[in-house]
C-alpha cells in the first residue's frame, strides 16, 4: 500500500449507475458503495461501504440499534420532531431531487436536496448535498460529504447524542471485538475520545491478517467548527457539538434562512491511520 506521502497518479476509474431510489458506486470495477434514498427510509445514507476486502466497514441496523444506518446525516429533537430514530411518522429527511451531476471516470458527483417532513407540522429544514467519491491512491477511497442546512423557520434543538454525520462500524471492527478507534491525538477508545475536540477519527480493526477500516474527518471551516466527538466502543462515532450546548436547557438554535453548512470526509483504507496516511489527507482535506 502506498500513502499519502509517497504521490501516486490516479489510477482507479470510478462510476456510477442510478437504479431506482439507489446510486450504486464502483471502483476499477468493484462495487463500493450504495446511496440509498428511498422514500420509504427514514433518511439518505450509504450502505454497503466496502473495503479492499470487499466487505462493508459499516453496518446497518443491527438489532440493539436498529436506527443506525451505516454511514448517515440525522438529528433529534428538532421542532418537536425526530429524525434520526425510527417511525417516519416522528419525522423523516425526505429525498426530493437525487442527481448524478458527475460520472466521468475520475470521480462521481452527487447532488442532492432534501426536506425533512413530519405529518402534521411545519417542515423546519431542507438540505442540500454535494458528495464527491474518489479514489486517489492505492487502497483509499474517498467520500467528500457537504451539506447545508436551511432552518425554514427557527429552530430548536435539544441537546441530544443523535445528531449530525455519523459512522456505526461493522461489530468485527469494533474496539469491544479488538478493534481500534483512535484520535488524531493519538487518544484511544471511547475513554479517550469521547467529548474530546479532535479534526478526526479513524476506526479500524484486522480482518484475514491486515487491517481495514474508516476514518471521518470534519472540516475546520465548518460554521459548527471541530465539534466534540461523540464516540461508542460498541462501533458508533459522530463529531457533533449538539450533544454539547453551551447552555444545556436552552438546546442549539437556528434562526429562519440562516444556513448552516459543515463539510466532512471519510477516507476508507487498508492499514492503520499511520500506515495509510490519514494526517496528510486531512491535510489536503483542511487547504480545501
């Protein structure tokens, strides 16, 4: 495998093929991704997100957590409403203009827009999306994930763990089965991670004798910047400053048609965060 310090040209041909509420993703061929936003999902996520052993790094609703979907974006407590938990009648983001607005080989772009509906209430937010798939070294994938929040009313958030982009990582890389999750500090497990500041996290663990896993890193720039990790060692990991108000009891507020926009990037790789050189495609990530 060769990191990020040592250049290498592109390489990989990536494409994509919209099939119904799916747009499937491959690399050189293999199949890597699904983005799924069926109208009878509780919101747009992606599942599988397959490694170089050709296994998902995720999973999607195992039976202790049946509202976690993979890799996704959600949130509680909003306006009265949830959209994160399962029920659409609680609340639901609701795809509503899917695009491929790039499959030219080099990478494939993603264009999406988003209402978040409840029966019998105002919708509060729509979003919009912008996802870049990539594939710019041996053994990396990349999923660039940008979305902007619209408040179409003001709106009140309850201080609530289940919120913003998040990852549930398959249970054979989770640190409870021997996993890893580390840091860019270098702090492990949810001991060390949890409500800490960090610009990433990378979760990871060995399958057939080499380590494979996922890292999500959260761009500086972001309008909710470097937000504390909210961190599981059953597998979950999410940077989220929703969970950390500064005045608990009055949650975190978005005034009507001020948006709210956060960039984040997950890097899918063989190896450890050193061995794949995960600093240095942050590094490129943040000049961005």
């Amino acid at each position: 495998m060769l990191p990020f310090t040592e250049p290498v040209e592109a390489q990989s041909t990536i494409t994509a093929e919209k099939i119904g509420s799916k747009i499937d993703v491959y690399v050189d061929g293999r199949f890597f991704t699904s983005y799924t936003f069926s109208e009878n999902e509780k919101y747009p996520f992606f599942y599988p997100v397959n490694g170089q052993s050709g296994a998902s790094v995720t999973s999607k609703r195992n039976s202790n957590f049946p509202h976690h979907s993979s890799l996704f974006f959600g949130l509680d407590f909003v306006n009265g409403g949830n959209y994160w938990q399962e029920g659409l009648d609680r609340g639901q983001i609701l795809s509503v203009n899917t695009q491929i607005e790039e499959n030219n080989g080099s990478r494939v772009v993603i264009t999406d827009e988003c209402i978040w509906v409840r029966p019998d209430a105002e919708s509060p937010i729509k979003d919009s999306r912008r996802i870049i798939i990539s594939s710019p070294g041996d053994e990396i994938y990349i999923i660039d994930f940008e979305i902007s929040l619209l408040p179409l009313h003001d709106v009140t958030i309850r201080r609530n763990n289940h919120s913003l982009f998040s990852g549930r990582m398959d249970p054979d890389l989770a640190v409870i089965n021997g996993g890893t999750m580390v840091n860019a500090a270098g702090d492990e497990g949810e001991d060390g991670t949890f409500g800490v500041r960090s610009p990433w996290i990378s979760y990871y663990g060995e399958r057939g004798g080499r380590y494979e896993g996922m890292t999500i890193m959260q761009h500086p720039s972001n309008d909710w910047p470097e937000a504390p990790w909210f961190t599981r060692d059953y597998g979950f990991f999410s940077p989220t400053p929703i969970y950390w108000p500064e005045d608990e009891d009055a949650g975190t507020f978005m005034g009507k048609g001020d948006a709210v926009n956060l960039s984040y990037r997950v890097v899918v790789h063989t190896g450890s965060p050193d061995e794949a050189g995960i600093s240095g495609y942050y590094d490129e990530f943040k000049s961005e």
